[in-house]
C-alpha cells in the first residue's frame, strides 16, 4: 500500500461549485463547469481540488443538508459527471475532494423521515431525540447557530430533535453503532470511485454529551474569539469537541490506509485554540490536517500570527503537517477581513500562507484577489444567513460568481448568475494572466515555487524576528521577511532566488530595502539552506 501524501508541502483549491463556471447557462456552477476549467487549475499548479458540497440536498444550506449521501445534486450534475471530472483530474495530476458532511443530515433524508415516524423504527435512534423537561420546557439550554433554541418540537415523533444549525438539519446520534456503518459504507462507496479525500464538515462536532448538560456561559463564547470556543455567549463544552470523536477518526485514518493511496482526511476543526486543535492530529493516527481557525481569526499582526504558528507547530505531534488557509466559503475572504481591501496586505497574506510549512489551501478567487461583494439584501440567497439574524455576517458576500474575463457575466454564465458577480470587473482571470505583477501571477509563482522548495516534505520552521511591525522565519530552504508597517524597512538578504510580494520577482543579488506591507522570499536551495544563514538570520 501507498502511504504518500500529497498534500504535504502541496497546494488545495476550494472551489465553491456554484460560483467558479456555469457549463449550461442556467447561472450556477457545475460539475461540467470545473471538468471545463481543469486547464486552469493545472496552470496555476494545485496539487487538490475540494469541492463544496455535491450530494442531493434540498439546499437549506447549500448542500450541507444532505439527503442523500451516494449521489450528485441534479443541477450540479450527475454521477457521470463526477466520474469524468475524477478521471479528467486525475489526468492532470490534481486529486479531487468531497464535502462530507457527517455531524448532521438533511431532513428530506429518508433516516430521519424514517426516525420521525416512530418510537420503535430502527432508525429512531440516528438521531438524537430528547423529552422536555419535567416542566415542559426543553431538554436543555443549548442554542443552533442561528442563535434560536437548538431543539425543535416534532409533533408526530412526540419528541424534541437536536439541530445545532438550521431545524431542517437534524444532528446524527454518533452513540449509535449503525451511524458509523453507514459513514463507512458512504466512504468507500467516494472511494472506490476515485475520490483522493474528503473535507470534513463540522469535524469538531458529531457526538454530543451523552446527558445533554446545560452549556456554561461566558463572556467570551461568540464566534471569532480566539480563546473560548461558543456562540451568543454560551461555551460549546457539551454539543461540540466531546473525546468519543477521536476514535471515529481513528477508525477512518485506519481504514484510509488499508488503500492503495492513502485518502486525505481534512477537517474542519473549528475551535478557538492551538490546544483544542492539536488532538484531532491524535498521534499522527487521526485527521491528517485541521484547519487551523486559530490562525485564521487572528488579527493581521505579526505578533499574533507568529504564535499561533509557534503553537501549532510545537504542540502537533511530530511529523504532523499544518495547513493554512485564509478565506473560506463561511468567512469574509481574507483580502477584506484582514487586507481591508489593500492590495498590498492581501499579497503579503497570500505569500506567508504559501511559504508556511505544510498544505496551502486557495479559496477561488483569492489567486485574484477577490474582495468580499456586498450584495443586497434582497438577493441573499443563504437561508442561514441572509436575513442577519442575530447580527451574523452574510456569508453570500464571499460567494460571489468568479470573474474569468471582463465580460458583462464575466465569463462565468451565459444566464443570469445565482448571485451577482463582482463589482470591479478588472479583478478578473484573463487580465491578471496576462499581467507579470498580478495577484494571480504572484500566487502562481508561489505555488510553484513551494511545490520546488518543499518537494513533498513538510518544511522545517524557524522562527527568527518577530516584532510589532516585522517578521521573518525560514521555512525549510525559504527566508522569508515581511514588513508589517506603512514605512519601508532595512533588508539585508544574499544569494539565491527571490519572489517578492510587490514585484512578484526581484533579481538584484543583494536586496536593501523591504516596501511597505511587503514580504520578500529567498529561496536558496536545500544545500545551502542547510549549510548557510542569511544576513537576515544575523540580525
């Protein structure tokens, strides 16, 4: 069997299926769409491609309520369809992903219609049912993500069902053995077709307190803190991150490697701190990666992204691989949560997420630079998000259609989009291609660059200034210098090649100055990263 992993020192692409090409005209993304685009995802040197959610789904949530986990979403395709993008893929050396949603279905999926229907189906305990309470009121305190009670009255079933999202997701029961059967049999079932991994929805979810105890509130437990993990101010202590999750990656990690490639088990780890992360990797026996949100929520400071990389990279077990992203189909994208719209932050972002060691993910549309939209309220499509309840952020603003060319549908539809493209038509695919100092040929370069330097390794990490204005670290073979300030700074680097975030490529020997928001990378090779310093690491 085949143990290599690819994704170390490799490049992931996330695309969110619905925005990234239209094939037939009816103004959403498909399958066909991304088989038609493969070109270009070869060009820019990704080694992965995760797809947002593909399996039937009434789209209460976009395809996180799954009502069946063994096909395609009719308007994303067909199974046909998927097997040619796999096959297609494949040919071009990029590996294909799966949203798998395991922490909860749909509630047109026929388990749940099937557990409503009676106290003595057996199905009833896929799910987590619960009485009211002895006063009548619900079986505790625990509220979904849309704020609202996470517990909805179910008339024929004469019971409360747990939903720690929208009602029409009602949570699996994962202290029932025969959900684990089915996951094992949906796996293979991917596999077996060709699929290289899945991105693991709500990793960090699945079982819940088996005495569905009362959470605690706290101050701090709202979404982005960066120490307590929680929502409107109760801690997630007993709906999420219970220790009985670490055995079912243990198992699937087990059964991954009995395969002649190994799959890739990506979670989506959504926790507030390094030491909440650090167990999903358990002894290099469970999730190969996990997002790491700590690093994500951070401010754009150079103090605070240098320790949550410290962190992670101390507290992994050894040999772990770390992966960084810095936008996601959530979250506001990062060239408007943490660039704020300047340019010249979201390519120094881009750079230090390509130069860490580990597994780069690529949102679509970053390689562009793609800011978050604001979409009108009244063409929100999201149900979880699109009427704001209880203060959330519109997650369409990060969903917009991608902009291939300057056109009026911007090379994306021959229809009318499902949502409205970008404003700013010049951030577009076809110009930046054709620009030596675009935002995608920067990414481009970097890609490359890492996929050189790395070799399929994960890079050894060192840290060597971090100030509130500068940071530099060298990561394997890479120095890497960023300026975090509005004022250019000293540089002193020598020998090798270098990428620089503003020039995309630099060729003086010696480099003196460091622009604005900028990050610089020497790239020395492996011999002399081992046997040499820089005048930087002198400093």
């Amino acid at each position: 069997m085949n143990h290599s992993a690819w994704w170390h020192g490799g490049t992931i692409y996330h695309a969110y299926v619905r925005s990234f090409q239209d094939s037939d005209g009816d103004g959403s993304g498909d399958i066909q769409g991304l088989t038609n685009r493969l070109g270009y995802l070869q060009w820019l040197g990704i080694d992965g491609l995760w797809l947002s959610p593909t399996m039937p789904s009434p789209n209460h949530d976009w395809g996180y309520d799954v009502s069946d986990y063994l096909g395609v979403q009719p308007d994303l395709g067909t199974l046909d369809a998927m097997d040619r993008l796999i096959s297609a893929a494949r040919e071009r050396r990029i590996r294909v992903m799966l949203d798998l949603v395991a922490n909860h279905t749909s509630n047109e999926h026929p388990w749940f219609v099937e557990s409503r229907s009676s106290d003595t189906s057996p199905y009833r305990d896929y799910y987590v049912w619960a009485p009211p309470k002895a006063d009548g009121s619900l079986p505790n305190n625990w509220v979904d993500d849309t704020g609202d009670p996470a517990w909805t009255w179910d008339e024929k079933a004469g019971q409360y069902f747990l939903h720690n999202f929208l009602p029409e997701q009602p949570d699996l029961n994962w202290w029932n053995p025969a959900v684990h059967a089915e996951f094992d049999a949906i796996m293979d079932f991917w596999f077996d077709r060709g699929i290289s991994g899945f991105r693991i929805d709500v990793a960090n979810g699945l079982y819940k307190d088996a005495q569905l105890r009362d959470n605690p509130a706290h101050e701090r437990a709202y979404i982005y803190d960066t120490e307590v993990q929680g929502r409107y101010g109760l801690q997630h202590v007993y709906n999420f991150n219970q220790p009985e999750v670490h055995e079912v990656y243990r198992n699937w990690r087990r059964r991954a490697e009995k395969r002649p490639e190994t799959p890739l088990l990506l979670g989506e780890t959504w926790v507030a701190r390094v030491d909440e992360l650090a167990p999903y990797y358990g002894d290099n026996d469970e999730l190969q990666l996990g997002f790491n949100f700590p690093f994500i929520f951070a401010p754009f400071e150079a103090p605070a992204l240098a320790r949550v990389v410290s962190e992670s990279l101390s507290q992994f077990p050894a040999g772990a691989c770390p992966v960084w992203a810095g936008s996601n189909h959530d979250l506001p994208r990062m060239a408007s949560r943490w660039a704020g719209g300047d340019s010249r932050k979201a390519r120094l972002a881009q750079t230090l997420l390509a130069t860490l060691p580990g597994t780069f993910v690529v949102y679509y549309g970053d390689e562009i630079g793609m800011t978050d939209s604001d979409i009108p309220a009244h063409l929100h499509r999201d149900p979880l998000t699109a009427d704001g309840k209880n203060g959330q952020w519109p997650r369409d603003n990060a969903r917009a259609a991608m902009r291939w060319d300057r056109t009026d549908q911007g090379g994306f539809t021959a229809g009318t989009p499902w949502l409205p493209l970008p404003d700013d038509d010049s951030v577009n695919v076809a110009d930046q291609r054709e620009d030596p100092l675009s935002m995608l040929t920067l990414t481009r370069s970097l890609i490359a660059l890492r996929r050189e330097a790395f070799a399929g390794s994960v890079a050894e990490y060192r840290e060597i200034e971090v100030s509130d204005t500068r940071w530099s670290y060298m990561s394997g073979p890479l120095t890497v210098v960023a300026n975090f300030s509005d004022e250019p700074q000293p540089l002193s680097l020598t020998g090798g090649r270098t990428l620089s975030s503003r020039t995309v490529h630099d060729t003086p020997e010696t480099l003196t100055a460091l622009g604005p928001w900028e990050a610089v990378v020497r790239y020395c090779g492996h011999s002399a990263a081992a046997s040499g310093t820089t005048a930087e690491q002198q400093r």
